[in-house]
C-alpha cells in the first residue's frame, strides 16, 4: 500500500472522510525503480508534510505556481530572502548597479539538475519568458539584456531607475529552468534545485527525490512527499500518528494541543508578511479623534485573542526588517479620552462621547476573512470602553465597495506588505498619492517627496531610512493603523529542521540542509 493511500486509511479508520483530503493519493512513479513510499530503510529518510495547496502545472513562472517549486525544493532565484528580509546571493554571487544598468554576475559552478550549466544567456531568456507569460512582471520585458560572457548579466532599465530589480529576482517566479531540454514544464520542469520531481498529481501530492548532481554540494534528504490535505483537521490527527513530519500554518486551535506535548512536538512561529490594517478616513474624522483611536487599539490584546495565529505589529512589515523601524504611541485610553473633551466632546448618559448633540459614532467596514470579523468585533470593544460608539458594516467584496467609494470612517484589510523584501510596493500602494489604497484622504508632501525618492534610490541601506520616515509620517498623522502579522507557524517532528521555519515568507520549503 502506498504512503497516502495509508494515511487515507488510517485516518478514515478514525473520524475523517475522504473529501477532507481533497485530491489524490501518491502514487508510484512510471519506471522508477526506487519505491519511497514502502516500508523500506531509505523510508527513514523522507520526509512527509502536509500542504494547503495543490495547483495544476508545476511551470515555475506561470501564475504563482513558483512559489510551491520552491517549496518543493526544485526550483531556485539569483537571490534569496533571508530571515530578514534582505535579498542574499543564491546562484547569482553579485548585483551592482549604475544608474539605470544592473550587472549581474553568476556563480561558477550552478548547473541544472540534467547536468546543464547555468549561462548568462539562459538566464536571460528566463527572464524574458517570465515577462511574457506572468503579467505581474511584465515591465521585465520593457528592459534590454546582454550576455557580456557565460556568467555576466547586463541590464537596461531604459530611462529610469529600477532599484528593487535584486529584491525582484528573488521572487519564486524567477526560479531558472533549463528552457532548452525541458520538454514539459507543467509536470517535470528541469531546475536548479536540490530535488527533483519524481511523481506530480495535478491538484494533488508531489513526490520529490533527491537531485544526486545538485550543484550546491550534499543533499541531506533522500527525498519528500508533499501530500494534499486542505483542512486543518486532517493534518493535526496525521502529524498525531506519525504520518507526517511537519507542516506550516498551523491553526489555532492545533497549536493549543501541539503546545500541551513539547517534547513530541517543535512548534516555531514568526511573524510573516500577511498584514492586518486600518484604513482611518480623514475626510470624516478630525485629528483628535484619530488620534483618540490610535490611543485606543489595543494590538496586543487582539494579537492575545487570536491565540498566537498573529504577531501584534507595529509597522507593516516584521520587526526584523531594517525598514521597519518605527516608533508608535503606547496604548493610552486616559489620554484618549482627554483628547475628545479638549476637542469639545463631553459624555453622555449612555457614556458615548458627544458633540453638539450628536454622538460619537464611527463606521467601522470590514469583511469576514482573514480573521478581520474578530478584530473588528474587538475594536468595537475597545473604542466603546473610550466612549467612542461603532456599528459595524461587513461587505463581501471590500474593493467594490468601501475601497472603491471611500464609504467608511474605519476600514479593515488584509493583504501582503512585503511580496520580495523590499518595502516599495507596500508604501506605494497605500501612501502615495491617488494610491490604491490611499483611499482615507492622507496626503503630506513630505511623505510624497520621500516616496519619489524611494522610486530610484538603489543603496539598500537608504531605501530602509526613506522607508522607516515614511510610515512614521503616516503613523503620527494617525492616517493608518497596522494591528498584526500573520505569523508563519511551524510544527515538526523533533529531529526535523531547515524547513524555512525561521524565514516569514510562504514560499520557502525545504533545501538541501533540511533534515529529518
């Protein structure tokens, strides 16, 4: 019996059903002579996670369909994210910038997993294809490129800056495959990293070996097997039998009991790049009152209350990050309150704040995912213990309507700040002016000019001073609240380790130092 086909077993032996696992069993690879998923000795030495997700091609630039090649282990970037969040030298040794031109330069000794080496060239011409068939990059196609030698890159960005290219390369969409003997990229892609695929289930498990010519020296594993399982219940009672080694986002309600057995179970946990926020439209509310919310949000307790799914936040970004170093005011409801009664505001019988007459009421707007019920429930608790009274106006498409009208006088959103460690596409998309997200009537020339700055300056540690003076004008303008992080949540056998349990992004998995 195969290894998913006994997980399946065991756990419908118990209180599951088939459809909590979704799609597939693992099954043997055509003509492979090795069978990892028998009981044999080299059992011992793979790995078994669960994943949330499962998609239909493996093509490393297409879609997001690079983010779980990377996870896989099979594909790999120029440069990588580390764990704070700085993009590192990977197959690529170096990036220099001049103005609009970039030079790269290539690690000797990269090859694909089929022998092939690396070359400038390929390269290139990995780049072009993922601009041509990803449109999230395609500005990538408005550049000119130049093979100096094997291992050299040169590229134009024409007549402008591009100063996150480094960070942007990093981007699991840019995992190189060997274009010329890849002969399909949906199911078998031939990449760089240090497995290979061994057997791929559309929508469902992933099988990987070990690449025996992997480039970057020793490969600990002799393989892993990623099996689909989209419900956390599924998950908590196979890493309870063994079944399974490991896996990330992990629920609330499993880390309780992973944590009532530590000796069974190692569970890591850091904040990631999924951000909870608030929007505060000061077209409707005056500075005081802003100010008196920003005094009132108790992140630490709403973080409390969620059980350690979310790291409390105090900038957009992990804390670990240079750019995002900023400083915001304690939780002060004292304060708070005196600041409405300076502004005119005296309490009523109902100890709701008023203003000739008319009670202090705000709109808070939201939509049940994320966790964004939870929180706005909790900050309406929270402002009503000030005096500041809240309804509550949950929509199920936030950018059709309150994002879209400005129909709000608080709104609730989620998305990820930090896609390739770089704080640009956050700050742009929420700070500048007539920004997608700016919908809150914010405007301050010395954050705009800032923000022009930060288009096209190149020094990293720069961008990170830029960015840090940035959010903290937004913060004392009490424009935008930032109240968790999701956190990347680990569990894993002990004995397990390297399984990107230390690194905030999603799309890290295992490597060759992974160990079981």
């Amino acid at each position: 019996m195969k290894k998913g086909q006994k997980i399946l077993a065991l756990l419908l032996a118990g209180v599951l059903s088939v459809s909590m696992f979704g799609c597939g069993q693992t099954k043997q690879a055509a003509g492979d002579a090795k069978e990892v998923a028998t009981e044999t000795e080299s059992e011992d030495n793979i790995l078994r996670v669960a994943t949330s997700f499962a998609y239909p091609s493996l093509d490393v630039h297409k879609e997001y369909y690079g983010w779980y090649t990377s996870i896989y282990g099979i594909s790999e970037t120029l440069f990588k994210l580390d764990a704070d969040s700085k993009a590192v030298p990977f197959l690529a040794k170096d990036a220099v910038a001049d103005g609009t031109t970039w030079t790269i330069t290539l690690n000797d000794s990269v090859a694909f997993s089929n022998g092939e080496a690396l070359t400038a060239d390929m390269v290139i011409r990995n780049i072009q294809r993922i601009a041509e068939i990803n449109s999230r990059f395609d500005i990538f196609g408005t550049f000119t490129y130049e093979a100096k030698d094997d291992k050299t890159i040169v590229i134009s960005t024409g007549d402008e800056v591009y100063p996150t290219l480094k960070s942007d390369l990093a981007s699991p969409e840019f995992g190189m495959v060997d274009l010329d003997h890849t002969k399909d990229f949906d199911h078998n892609p031939i990449c760089t990293g240090p497995f290979v695929i061994q057997e791929f289930i559309p929508e469902g498990d992933v099988t990987v070996a070990r690449n025996e010519h992997y480039w970057g020296g020793d490969v600990n594993l002799d393989g892993a097997i990623f099996y689909y399982m989209q419900e956390d219940d599924p998950k908590l009672l196979a890493m309870q039998s063994g079944e399974i080694d490991c896996y990330n986002s992990v629920s609330s309600a499993a880390l309780e009991v992973y944590k009532q057995e530590p000796d069974k179970y190692n569970v890591t946990s850091v904040a990631g790049t999924r951000l909870q926020f608030y929007i505060v439209n000061e077209n409707r509310l005056d500075d005081a009152v802003r100010e008196a919310i920003t005094l009132t949000v108790d992140k630490d307790a709403i973080a409390t209350y969620l059980k350690g799914t979310v790291t409390a936040a105090s900038a957009p970004f992990p804390s670990t990050s240079a750019y995002s170093q900023v400083s915001i005011p304690a939780v002060d409801t004292a304060k708070a309150k005196k600041l409405l009664e300076k502004d005119g505001y005296t309490l009523n019988a109902d100890g709701i704040y008023e203003k000739d007459g008319k009670p202090l009421q705000i709109n808070i707007a939201y939509y049940a995912a994320r966790s964004l019920d939870t929180v706005a429930i909790l900050m309406q608790e929270q402002l009503r213990a000030v005096g500041i009274d809240s309804v509550l106006t949950v929509e199920e498409d936030p950018d059709a309507t309150y994002i879209s009208t400005g129909d709000f006088d608080l709104a609730l959103y989620s998305m990820i700040s930090d896609k390739c460690g770089d704080p640009l596409y956050f700050i742009d998309s929420t700070l500048a002016k007539d920004a997608y997200y700016n919908v809150g009537g914010f405007e301050d020339a010395k954050c705009q000019e800032l923000i022009e700055q930060l288009r096209v300056e190149t020094d990293i540690d720069q961008r990170a001073k830029l960015a840090n003076q940035i959010l903290q004008i937004a913060i004392d303008d009490h424009a935008f609240g930032y109240v968790g992080l999701f956190n990347h949540t680990t569990v894993m056998k002990p004995g397990v380790s390297g399984f990107a349990e230390d690194s905030p992004f999603d799309f890290y998995g295992i490597d060759a130092n992974t160990t079981k």
